[in-house]
C-alpha cells in the first residue's frame, strides 16, 4: 500500500490504525482517501467515511458534540 500520513498529528498511518474518513478529488483519475489515525478520530470526532451523508463531498466531516457518543 502507499504511506498514507494522518493530516491531523501528521503521523504516518499503519494498516491496522487508520480510519477511511474523506476522499479528496484529483483532476486525474478517482479520488484519493484521506485517512486518520484512530487517536485522532476520536479527539476530534471525525466522521467515519461510510457514515458519511448520501451527498457528501468526500472532504471529512466531524461528528458534532451532541451525536457523539
Ligand atoms: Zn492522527
């Protein structure tokens, strides 16, 4: 797999640590995923991209106070 680094502690992503939460668009070719670090995830409550919206735009989404769990 490629190294994927999470954007938020900048921390490179190992396969079994990382959470899909976004895709960005590209202008050549399908979108490329953004992933997070599962600290990070939960710090900054951000969406799981598979529970993203039907319309989202792919750019990651966080989950507000009062759905969190
Ligand atoms: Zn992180």
């Amino acid at each position: 797999m490629t190294p994927a680094w999470c954007p938020w502690c900048k921390n490179e992503l190992t396969e079994n640590d990382r959470v899909m939460v976004g895709v960005v668009e590209v202008a050549s070719g399908p979108g490329r995923p953004v992933y997070a670090c599962s600290d990070c995830k939960v710090a900054y409550r951000i969406m799981a991209f598979a529970d993203h919206p039907p319309n989202t735009n792919g750019k990651p989404r966080y989950i507000e106070r009062r759905f969190a769990l």
